[in-house]
C-alpha cells in the first residue's frame, strides 16, 4: 500500500473529470449523506479515502469489491464515505470563470448556443463596465464579436436572464443537471440528478 501522508485538512476542491482520478474514486458525501458537491462531483482517489477511514474522520458507507492491503491489514476500498464532522458550505460563491460559467449552464447569454464559451461584459469595459456577477455573463464567440463594446441597447441583443451572484446552494443544483460520465453503481443512493433538464 502507498505511504499515506496525513493532511490537517481535506480536500474540498474536487477534480472535475473522475477519469483523471485514476481508478477507484469514492464518492465524498457530507455528514447530512448528500455530496459536497455536484459539479465538479465530490470524489477522491482511493488513497484519500482510506487514509480518511484510517484517520476516523470518515464513516465508510460502501465499497467496492477489491481490497488494499498495508503489512497489518486489508480494507476493501471505499466508494462512499460520509464525513463525520458536517462541512458548513460556503456563504459566498467565489466569483471564478468555473462558477461564472456554471451558473450559466454553460450556455450563451445571447443566443443559448453551448460550446466554445468566452466572457462579456454587459456594460463594456471602456464604458466603464466592471468584473463582476452582475455585468459579466457566458456568451458564445459570435455573440461576442457581434456585440463588440456596444451597449446592450445600441446592440439591439438581449440576455435571456439578468445576471446576478447566485447562492451557494443555487449554484450546487445548477450543477445537478451537470451529472458526469463515469457513475459508480454504489452512489446512486445518494446522487439525485436533475434529469429532467438533461440534454
Ligand atoms: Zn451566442
């Protein structure tokens, strides 16, 4: 078995692509048995997880079949674990390109194209326009150039909702219509998708 390095504190940035996470990943759930988070999904490696149960810091709800061993024992490695301490989430979303992006559901503010996604600024930069929730919104490539650093009137286009700073808990059921292409078997208990939005 690897030699687990001890962390004061966990993981609560998750990898966005569970492929990345090489194999066994488990599913990460809160001490209220619902995920962390959706998108990215809340996963470890398996060496997380099991210096996690190692630590006590984790209930393990689930397993896969294969075992590790280290010279003293042998553990099934987990697919979900429950944190025993309750994570408070968040109060403020964090303003990053992921997030702007997400509440957004990656789709053009303009026209509602998904794909090949940029940035623009509602009230132009050179007019003065900031950086913020309220005046930056996903918009596709040629919607970007068509606007220019007009103003939303002198373009003529219009945004299909106001932008706005979304809640912490908002944001984490945008990211249920986000559901990834690898799922566990084990955590279809504890996921609820937002199937109906689903493309
Ligand atoms: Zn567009």
């Amino acid at each position: 078995m690897t030699a687990l390095a001890i962390d004061d504190d966990f993981r609560t940035t998750f990898v966005r692509d569970p492929a990345a996470l090489r194999h066994y990943p488990a599913l990460v759930l809160n001490a209220d048995y619902r995920p962390l988070s959706y998108y990215p999904l809340s996963l470890w490696p398996w060496q997380e997880a099991v210096k996690a149960a190692f630590l006590d810091r984790v209930q393990i709800v689930a397993t896969y079949d294969e075992c590790v061993h280290s010279p003293t024992t042998t553990i099934r490695i987990p697919s979900v674990v429950v944190l025993k301490d309750y994570v408070k989430p968040q109060k403020q979303v964090a303003f990053t390109r992921f997030n702007l992006f997400l509440r957004d559901e990656f789709c053009c503010q303009y026209c509602g194209t998904r794909g090949d996604l940029t940035f623009d600024h509602v009230v132009p930069r050179s007019k003065g326009g900031v950086t913020s929730w309220e005046n930056v919104v996903a918009a596709c490539a040629s919607c970007n150039l068509r606007k220019g650093s007009r103003s939303l009137r002198q373009s003529g286009m219009s945004l299909r909702r106001p932008p706005r700073r979304p809640g912490s808990e908002e944001l984490r059921n945008v990211g249920r219509k986000f559901p990834p292409n690898y799922l566990h078997d084990s955590w279809a208990d504890y996921l609820y998708w937002d199937a109906e939005l689903e493309a």
